[in-house]
C-alpha cells in the first residue's frame, strides 16, 4: 500500500530549480529575490 501511495505521489513532483545554489545557501550566502547579494563595504566621508 505504500508504494503504490509513493508512485501516486510522485506523480506530481517537481523537479527543484537552482540546485546548484545549493552549496551557497548552505555556506550562508544572502539571496534576494534568487539573486545573490554581494557585500560592499560603504565608506561615506564625514
């Protein structure tokens, strides 16, 4: 009975996008809007 639930069910699965991101968001990457966000050190004078 459960694999036949299983075979059901992945019937509908979808495949993730962006797998390769996946190291990155693991390190601690920001992302924003699925685009990576780079630092950058703002130096304003006073």
């Amino acid at each position: 009975m459960v694999f036949k639930l299983v075979g059901a069910a992945s019937k509908t699965w979808r495949r993730l996008k962006g797998t390769n991101q996946l190291p990155k968001v693991i390190s601690g990457v920001k992302f924003a809007d699925g685009i990576e966000v780079i630092p950058t050190a703002e130096v304003r004078a006073a």
